[in-house]
C-alpha cells in the first residue's frame, strides 16, 4: 500500500478510514507487472457468512500471520447494528442511494471476510510486485487466502453473478502502525454501478463521460447529503482497478478532506467477470473516516467501546448527534529503545504490542532513532502510550505488560535491547 503522505508516527501511512484513506493509491503509476489473469465463470457460488471459525483464520500455515487479538474482532459486524455510528453512516447512504436511484442498488453487508488473494488482488488487476501484498501489510491465513484488505475483492465475484449495480459493505483488515486515525480492522463500503449502450446513447455523451459524470454527480451528492452544504473537489488518483481515478475532497470545518477513492472501472475487469459492451464506475469508502469526521470522534478506537457512555450517545437516522468525550483516563507512557535488525519492520512491533496490549495501546511512535558513525547500527527509541477508555490502569498491569512486550520484542523480532 504505496502512500504518498508521510506520517509522524511510526508505519506506512495507508488507508482508508484512516489519516491517509487510500491504501491503493500511490503517487506514481506502477508498471503492470501482473497478475493472474481472472477466469471468467458464471458463478452461482454459495457464499459464505457469519463469524469465521478459528482454525479457518489461525491455520498454522508457515505464512500466516494473524493473532488471536484480530481473530477477535471478527464477526463484531458493527456495520450492522443500527444503533453504532458504524451502522448509522451505512444505513444514511444507503437511504441517499435508494432516494437518488430507487430500487437500483443491491445491497450487501455479510460477505465473508476471508478471500483468496485471487479476490483480493488478481482480479482487480493489483500487479503481482504491488506493496499492498506484502505481509507486512495484510494478513494471510495461508499463502492464497487473506483477510480481505478492501471490500473491492468482491467487485468480481458480485459482477460475475450477474449484478450491475450494487453496495458491498464490510470489515476488512489492514496490518497497520497504531495511532487515533488507525486500527487494524475497519470498515468499508463499495459501490459498482454498470452503464449499457442504451445509456450513453441516451445520455448523448461518450460512455467513460458518462461513467465519469455520473460517478461525480452521485459522490457529490452522497458528501452533501452526509455533511450539509460542503464544498467539495476532485483530485486525480491511480488505482489499479480504475482508469480515470479520482478521489473526492470536501471542505469541512476549514480543512480539505479526503473522503473516498473512485473512477472509472478498468475495462478488463467489467469484460473479464460480466459483459463486453458495458461501463462501469466504482468507488470504495471508509466508513470509520466519515463517522469521525461527521460525529465528531477523535479517536478510532472507541467504535470498538462496549461502554455505555459512548453507544448511548447514538441511534439509529441520527445523523446530528456529535461525540460528546466523558472523562479521559490517565494515559502510561513506556519508552524502549533497540538495536534494529534488517528484517525490522514497524508493523510487525505494533502487530506484536497490540497482540500484548490489546486495546489498551493507544499509540505507538518513533520518538528518537540515531546511527551510530564506527558501528553502523542504527537504534530506534519507541514511545507507547497505554490508556483505557473505561477505567484507570495500575502502574503493576502496565510494568506486567511492558515487561511481556520487551521480551517478546527481543526474542521475536530479533532486535537487542539497549
Ligand atoms: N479499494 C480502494 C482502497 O481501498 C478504494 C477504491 C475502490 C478506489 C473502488 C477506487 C474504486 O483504497
């Protein structure tokens, strides 16, 4: 997931949802080394739901790199309670969709979340050396099967049984550095709508135009209907699966943001999974990025809150209630500094102090690193900040834990404590 905007905090700044939402993005065109090409079957497939089964996610394949922590997560659906913030922006654009286009949009927010990387990658024509595949950004349950990374792994399979115009929503995973504005699991919702010739013979304009204008007009229309009378702009973008791409800003509170990514759908995938002659825009949108921005949430983590204090401030078609923060617990902080080793990657220690910390990590960042001149070897000092959202931690649990993630950073990922 090649971002273009660097980060403070430690990790690739890449997602959706997030400070930077679009991991696929990338500043530079990468050359179309690919990719597999797709099949195309007409699938009556049986789709699978509900809730994985451990072992269907913790497989012990010598490639898989998931933790009980995301297999936890899992299955939480907060995109289908009606009462979460999560639910609440999905059901709005829902209702915009079906109010600009009655009945067109199939809906679907149960897709399983366990894909082949086939889905998740090939057949949206992400090229076989894209970053995005790299373990160090998404979680594989062995090598050909991943947590989905973007709800566009299922814009193939939805086209090929049959549909033209359709909303996917759902959690898709992402290994990630942790800050407010980042969370391994987070949720996005997909939209594909296909054009025929009859369409751009009516609309007299040429089919990408028309996929183009269309596209605009709705996205344009979905931003004012979510945030009032905003502002909004298009920036150019590449995407493996678009052609034109764009992403969509809106002036909020005095500050341009990205809300989501879109374009034209490559010709290939619409040829490959349903019919030649056809058009297609799409768009991919991160639900947590809007429910932040809209209800005023500042941190990331609290979608995940059991806590009373913050669901009751919700409910369902409210799209006017604003968080109102309760009292803040103390946060901990822990410095630790090391020798890094070549293989060091700071992904894989946020993986590794969440998989220790869990939800009480807040956030983890590079606060010093130097290199030493006669040796070579460079050390990086990390800060990680420990907070509770419902309670106040004990210096005891915090130094237990600290001194768990020490250890295991030790002998783990193979750094040495200084
Ligand atoms: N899948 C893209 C992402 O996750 C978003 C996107 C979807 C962009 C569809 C264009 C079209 O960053």
């Amino acid at each position: 997931m090649v971002s273009s905007c660097p980060r403070l905090t430690v990790g690739s700044c890449s997602f959706q949802g997030r400070v930077c939402p679009l991991a696929f993005k990338s500043a530079s065109r990468p050359g179309r080394s690919h990719a597999v090409a797709p099949a195309c079957v007409a699938a009556a497939v049986e789709l699978k739901t509900g809730k994985p089964l451990r072992e269907e996610v913790i497989t012990g394949s010598p490639d898989n790199n998931i933790t009980d922590y995301i297999y936890d997560k899992m299955g939480m659906d907060l995109h289908r309670q009606p009462d979460h913030p999560i639910g609440i922006i999905k059901q709005a654009i829902y209702d915009y969709f079906e109010a600009r286009n009655p009945g067109l949009f199939t809906k679907f927010d149960d897709r399983f979340p366990i894909v082949s990387t086939r889905a998740n990658f090939d057949e949206v024509l992400v090229p076989a050396d894209h970053i995005s595949r790299s373990p160090n950004d998404t979680y594989y349950v062995d090598a050909n099967t991943v947590l989905r990374c973007h709800t566009s792994a299922h814009q193939a399979e939805t086209l090929r049984a049959g549909h033209s115009a359709f909303l996917v929503t759902g959690d898709v995973y992402r290994r990630d550095s942790i800050d407010a504005t980042h969370y391994p699991v987070f949720h996005q919702m997909e939209g594909v709508r296909v054009f025929s010739e009859a369409d751009w013979l009516a609309s007299g304009l040429d089919p990408t135009k028309l996929a183009e204008r269309d596209l605009k007009d709705a996205l344009e229309g979905l931003a004012r209907h979510l945030f009032g009378d905003v502002e909004c702009r298009w920036i150019d973008a590449y995407f493996p699966f678009t052609e034109p791409s764009f992403e969509l800003e809106i002036f909020f509170k005095g500050k341009w943001l990205e809300v989501l990514g879109c374009g034209v759908m490559e010709q290939r995938i619409l040829d490959d999974n349903f019919k030649p002659g056809h058009k297609a825009w799409a768009f991919g949108l991160g639900l947590e990025r809007l429910a932040m921005v809209l209800f005023d949430v500042p941190d990331i983590r609290v979608f995940w809150s059991n806590d009373d204090r913050f669901l009751k401030q919700f409910s369902a078609g409210d799209l006017k209630s604003r968080f109102k923060p309760y009292s803040k617990f103390p946060a901990c902080y822990k410095d630790m500094a090391f020798w890094v080793s070549p293989e060091f990657s700071e992904n894989n220690l946020c993986e590794l102090v969440r998989s220790i910390g869990g939800d009480l990590v807040e956030e983890v960042t590079c606060i010093d690193t130097f290199t030493n001149k006669k040796t070579g070897r460079t050390s990086n000092c990390y800060r990680i900040v420990y907070r509770s959202m419902e309670r106040s931690l004990t210096d005891e649990e915090i130094n237990a834990l600290q001194e768990q993630v020490r250890s295991q950073v030790a002998q783990v990922l193979k750094v040495e404590l200084r």
